[in-house]
C-alpha cells in the first residue's frame, strides 16, 4: 500500500507560480500557471486558491511576477504598492493576504532604500 500524496497548493516554478485549483478537487489535481499578476487574481476572486496560508503565498509570489515584469525596482516602488492594493482587493477580508503583500512591499523599499 503506497502513502497518499498531498497536492501542494502553491508551487513557485521558475517563471511561474502554480497554484492547485481547490474548486476541482477531490477529483481533480488540476494546476493554474499564473504568468503574471493578473492570473493570481483572477485565481483568488474565484477560490481557485484556498486557505489564508495559501492565498497570502500566492500574493507574495504575484508580487514577484509584478517585480519581474518591472525589474527597476527603484522606478518602480510606486507601481509596486499599486498593484500590493490591487491584490488586496481579490479578497479585502484575507488578512494574510494583506499581510505578505504588504511584507513584500516593505522589503522592497528597504532593498532600493
């Protein structure tokens, strides 16, 4: 008898985040690849991404895509905080959502500051 596998439910894979979509599940394991930020929205609003750990990762890394999409940091903390309220509204009422955006917003100003 093999031991059950537990799906992770936020992957980062390179370029990409993956995230296991919660609403096929028991029976599916189906995958989203978020290419950028706008896909990891789109996956929040709709439950795709479930549970406050999950969905506060997943906002970190759609951060990430945003960072690598607009690489000057520096020019860019502006547009950074923007898309940080943006992600914000997926779920207004995720608190780790808000919470690791808003991490991530902070080290940001503190590596160009």
């Amino acid at each position: 008898m093999t031991a059950a596998r537990t799906p992770l439910a936020v992957v980062w894979a390179g370029d990409r985040v993956r995230l296991l979509d919660q609403t096929r599940l028991p029976h599916e394991e189906v995958y989203l690849d978020c290419l950028a930020i706008e896909d990891v929205f789109a996956a929040i609003c709709k439950l795709s991404v479930r549970g406050a750990p999950a969905i506060g990762i997943a906002a970190a890394y759609g951060l990430v895509l945003q960072l690598e999409e607009t690489m000057d940091a520096g020019a860019n903390l502006a547009v950074l905080a923007e898309r940080a309220r943006y992600l914000r509204s997926a779920r207004p009422t995720a608190v780790n959502l808000a919470w690791a955006v808003e991490r991530m917003v902070r080290c940001a100003e503190r590596s160009v500051g």
